[in-house]
C-alpha cells in the first residue's frame, strides 16, 4: 500500500464522518450523564463492534451476512427498540436537583456503557457490507493483503476513536458546568440523542455504516 492510497483512504473516512451517527450521539448522551471517563467504555464497545465488523469483512462473511435479510432485520430493530427505551428513561427520570439522579449515573456498571457501544454498532450488521466494499477500493492486489487489511482496519478504529474522543469530552465539559435545572435538560437532551441515534439507525441502509 503506497503513502497517496493509505492519505485518500483517511480523507475518504474522514468524510463518512463527517456527520454524526448512532454512536456519536450515544457517545454524547453517555458523556453528558456519565462523565467522559466513563463514556470511554462506550465507545470501546463501538469500537469492538466496529473491528468485529471488519475482521468478518475480511474474511469474506459479508455475503452470507447480507444474504440473511430476516436475521439483519431483527438485529437492527432489536437495537432500534433498546436505545429508545435507554432515551425515554432518561428523559422520564430528568428531575432538577434529584439526588436520586446522580445515584442512578454512578450506579451504571462499566461493562454496560460498554455493552450499549457494542449494541449500538453491532445492531446495524450492515457495516459488514460496508466495509467489504470499502476495503477493496485501497487494497492492491500486488501485494499481500492481510496487512492491508488490517492497516486500514487500525487506521479506520483509530480515526473513528478519535471522533468518538472529540465528541465525548465536548459533552463532558459542557455538562459538567450546568446545575439544577440546566442540568435536567442535559439529561433530557441526553436521551434525546439516545433516540436521534436509534432513528438514524432505523433509517441505515445497506450503504451505508
């Protein structure tokens, strides 16, 4: 793989993100009531999705996983339903100066902030496809491709991390300087995020990641 190939494939990923999805605002809900150290877990679970993902890409799975229309469906609503769930009780439990709120955010376990991350991108199992049809646009077939592979494959987690980073802390800071009242409404906005995330998921199309 040539510099100019590995640089116009960060440009090009660049640009797919160019616009938040599912994870990003899931990232920002859990960053705003829980704090960016542990939205941290969230997005390590979105990027294990994401390299589980790849790796089934690679190894040439993305057929038969586009093939299984029905078991794509209820992947996908299954997510769909769980992340508005998560949205409106967040919005229902946003009370100003409720100490039962802050109660609530710490007892969240790690394991599932990292849990919802992975939901929320293996949910849309068609990132499979996407990726098998990304891939080969910057892989030469002069060379061996598994190092390819997995070079765009660290490259893609890396970028994707860094994005993920960016919009947690962004959250973090901005939540941490509201109380009472505003601070109900991050919580509300939290779960209204939560909710754009699983409408933007429903409306994933096979195109798309």
């Amino acid at each position: 793989m040539t510099w100019e190939t590995w640089t116009l494939y960060i440009v090009t990923v660049l640009a797919l993100m160019s616009t938040p999805g599912p994870s990003q605002l899931l990232m920002l809900s859990n960053s705003g009531a829980h704090g960016f150290r542990r939205a941290v877990f969230t997005a390590a679970g979105d990027l294990t999705a994401n390299a589980l993902q790849m790796l089934a890409a690679g190894l040439g799975l993305a057929a038969l996983i586009a093939a299984s229309g029905a078991a794509l469906a209820v992947i996908k609503w299954a997510g769909v339903a769980y992340l508005i769930w998560l949205g409106v009780r967040m919005i229902r439990r946003a009370k100003p100066n409720d100490p039962e709120l802050d109660v609530a955010r710490g007892q969240v376990a790690l394991p599932v902030l990292w849990m919802q991350g992975f939901l929320t991108s293996a949910a849309n199992p068609k990132a499979v496809v996407f990726f098998a049809a990304l891939f080969p646009q910057f892989i030469s077939g002069d060379a061996a491709f598994w190092p390819q592979f997995f070079i765009l494959s660290a490259t893609y987690i890396v970028v994707d991390g860094l994005f993920l980073a960016a919009y947690g802390v962004s959250a973090s800071w901005i939540a941490a300087r509201f109380k009472g009242t505003a601070k109900a409404w991050i919580e509300r906005i939290g779960g209204g995020f939560m909710i754009g995330a699983a409408i933007l998921l429903g409306l994933k199309s096979i195109t798309e990641k």
